[in-house]
C-alpha cells in the first residue's frame, strides 16, 4: 500500500506520533512548525500592499546593482574555478568566469528566499521573485567579448531554474492559508497595476503560484481573488483549471480546458485525460486533433492511452510516429502486424538514413534477401557490422566473401587505430558462419601478417582474442 492509499486511513493519533518522532530532532521543521502556527492563528500579518511594492523595489535595486558589478571583459579570477584541468578555450574561460559571478550573486538570493518558505512568508518569497525578475529585466551590461548570446536571457534562465528550487521545497512545506491568501492578493494587486497585459510574465510565475494553489484549502477564495484583479484568464490558464478542480467547478473547469487547450500543453493533458475518463469519442477527436498538430510532442504521452481496442488507425499512427522517433524495435511489433505491404514500404522510407534499424525491421519479418541486397548496396557504410550480421548463417558463403573483402580493401586504403578496431570487428563475425574455419583462419593470418607490419592493427587483433 502506497502513501496516498495509507494515510488517509491512518488513526490521527498514530500521524502524531510520527510527528512527534522526527520533529524533535530536526531544528528546520521546528522552525516551520512555529511559522505555520502562527500564520494559521493569524498571529503573524502578512505584508501590507505597500511593503510589498517597498520590498520588491529593494530586491531590484540591490539585485540590478550587484549584476551590473560583474565585469564580462574582466571577471574575477582570483575567485575563478575551472569545471576540468584540461583545455579550456578564452571566451569560454570568461563566460565560465562571468557565471560563476552571477551563481554567487544567485546562491545569496536562494538562502534568504529559501528562510522565507521556512518561516511562513510566501508574499515576501514572492516580492523577492518579483524583485529579482525586475532587475534581470533591467540589467545593462557590455558584453564586448560575446560571451554571451544575451546575457539578460540567460539571467531569465537562472532565476526560473532559482524559482523552480523554490517550488520543490514548497511543496515538501506546510503552507498556511492565510499565507496562500495574503500571497495571492498581493501579487494580482500587483500583477494587475504593472503587468496586466504581459502573458510573459505571468506564465513566469504560474508554477510558483500553482505550487501555493495546492496547499490551500480555499480554492473559491483565490479564484475570486483572481476575477477581482480583472487578469485574464488566457494568461494563466493552468492555475485558473486548478483551482476550479479543487472548487469542484467542473463545469467551469471543462470550459476552461476546452477554451485554451489549443494554446498550452499542459491543459490540453488534462483535457485529454479527463476526456479518456468520460468520453472515449471526444478523447479520440482531441487526441487526433493534437496528435496531427504535433506528432513528435503528443506520440510520447498518447501511447500510454490509445489501444486497438480504443482505434485502431489512432494506435497505428502514434507507434508508427514512435517508431520512427525512437527507432525501438518494441514499438514496431505493437504494429507490424497492422501495416499493409504499402505502409510497411512507406515506413522503411521514412527510416532509410537509419539503415541498422530498418534491418532489425526486415530480420523480424525474416526478409533476408532485402537485407541481403542493403549489403550490396552499401559496402561502405558506417553500420555494415549491424546490416549483415543477421544474414550470416543464411547465406554463408556470400558474407564471408563480402567480409573478407571489405576488410582487405579497407586495409589497402586506410590507416588508423579506429581503422583496425573496425577491421577486427568485421573478422570477429566470421566466427559466426558456419563452414568458413579453415577460411577463417586463412583470412586473420593474411590480416595480420600483413606488409608493411602494422603493430596497431596487430594489438587489436590480439586484444580480440583472433591471435595469441
């Protein structure tokens, strides 16, 4: 029994317990422990809407002035720690030295926002994100070098990988209502005053604001938090179906998703697994309707529901995509026996600068003279060990000729440890056809006495074990 299964079903005396168990001997869950209590028995205000906005203006001017501190033409070396001692390119020493600079400057940042998770103080937390994403966005800085292709997205970059830290450890937090509350009114308020018409700055934030969403046990409240503030919905579409879920909206929660599914990835899974559980017809419109839109991102997720059972051509089409994405051989069997002569032709069409695994196709449906005529055709291909190694006991005769072949017209012309390596690849397959011992042996003798000596080609024919 899995933990979603067993606590609902555990006695509260038994949860206290456990409690009790660790919290004694971990001084940072004490510290929420005290915070949440607080904050639930309204002990602790949450941040006026004015030291919101003080705080939020704090954080960008110390955050703008500490990234335009950073020198890009002349970082700190004296601070400056190579990833590995081996070669190391100029531009890429300073653009290694530049980030390190603006890690240090983002590692402060995460400590203080990290005691605000702790200490119950999520609108602070978030004034704090605000307040570095304002600076991000103002950061001036001269990038003579390039190192670079933009500095202030890669600044984005960093503060989104800082905030999704954030988000993990909210949701390994207790969070208190009144917290989720007070976070949401001040950051529409916000959000509301200045970046009403920005969906980037808003789809910035909506997993932070998802991930305090989940703790709440008022989903009614921040909706009307939401509404009040005039935010449109499109903008934060994700949040906006959570919520109305956890209201139990699930109306309103199906006109949301019908509404944006085409605009986020995100919604439109939802949609479809809601659809799967309700409504096989529309989960089958939507999933096709996707799926054409996108076949590389939607063959991933469908393949977990779609069956022969469900549709057929919808099942074909998603592993024929995986198939091809993929190149596991899995994914075909589920549809070999699905495919017309056309489509299979079509298939291996679609597949012909993957020749190895076309292969594997035509070995599975015992095509060998296909197989047969790839090796003709392609003597000299990177993959020739992979194409005719299925073939070696059905035509005997005609590998052992193409293999010795190969290997002393290689030889003629090239030279190169990666040359033998190959060479003693292709002699380790005649061991496997049947007939050829004498043959074999014939072959490696040539190969290895061969003039002028190569000492390499004859340490990797001992390596092998082709010689002693």
């Amino acid at each position: 029994m899995n933990f979603l299964e067993l606590y609902p079903k555990t006695p509260d005396d038994c949860k206290l317990k456990f409690l009790n168990a660790i919290i004694h001997q971990n001084d940072t869950l004490q510290k929420e422990f005290v915070a949440f209590v607080h904050r639930e028995n309204e002990k602790m205000p949450g941040l006026s809407y004015d030291n919101f906005l003080e705080l939020i203006n704090s954080i960008e001017t110390e955050y703008q002035y500490s990234f335009e501190m950073v020198d890009l033409q002349n970082p700190d070396w004296d601070n400056y720690h190579p990833p590995h001692s081996g070669y190391i390119e100029e531009w890429e020493a300073y653009q290694l030295a530049s980030q390190q600079e603006f890690e240090a400057i983002l590692d402060n940042f995460r400590s203080d926002a990290t005691d605000r998770i702790i200490r119950q103080k999520a609108d602070e937390l978030i004034a704090m994100l605000i307040g570095l994403y304002g600076a991000i966005m103002n950061t001036e800085l001269n990038d003579e070098f390039c190192s670079f292709e933009d500095v202030n997205d890669y600044l984005i970059k960093e503060h989104t990988n800082v905030m999704n830290g954030l988000i993990e450890k909210i949701r390994i937090s207790a969070v208190s209502d009144s917290a989720v509350l007070n976070t949401f009114e001040m950051f529409f308020s916000y959000f509301g005053s200045r970046y009403q018409e920005s969906p980037q700055f808003a789809n910035h934030f909506e997993h932070l604001l998802i991930s305090l969403a989940e703790k709440s046990g008022y989903a009614d409240r921040l909706v009307s938090i939401i509404d009040q503030s005039a935010v449109e919905e499109k903008f934060l579409p994700e949040l906006v179906l959570l919520l109305n879920k956890k209201s139990g909206n699930i109306k309103v929660w199906l006109q949301i998703a019908e509404q944006f599914y085409n605009d986020n990835t995100a919604v439109a899974k939802h949609l479809l697994e809601y659809y799967f559980e309700t409504d096989k017809d529309a989960f089958i419109k939507t999933a096709r309707e996707l799926f054409n839109s996108d076949k590389y991102l939607w063959a991933e997720f469908l393949q977990q529901y779609v069956s022969l059972q469900l549709n057929k051509d919808l099942f074909v089409e998603i592993y024929r995509q995986l198939v091809i994405r993929t190149s596991e051989l899995e994914y075909y069997n589920k549809i070999r026996n699905h495919l017309s002569e056309a489509e299979l032709a079509d298939l291996i069409n679609e597949l012909k600068y993957n020749k190895a695994f076309i292969v594997q196709i035509l070995e599975v449906e015992e095509r060998y003279e296909d197989i047969k005529s790839m090796v003709e055709q392609n003597p000299d291909d990177w993959y020739y060990a992979d194409i005719i190694a299925p073939i070696l006991t059905v035509y005997p005769e005609f590998c052992f000729k193409h293999i010795k072949n190969r290997a002393k017209n290689t030889l003629q012309n090239n030279r190169g440890r990666s040359v033998y390596e190959r060479i003693v690849s292709w002699l380790l397959l005649t061991k496997q056809i049947p007939g050829y011992d004498i043959g074999r042996r014939e072959l490696i003798n040539q190969i290895y006495s061969h003039k002028p000596n190569l000492p390499a080609l004859r340490d990797e024919m001992r390596k092998a074990g082709l010689v002693k």
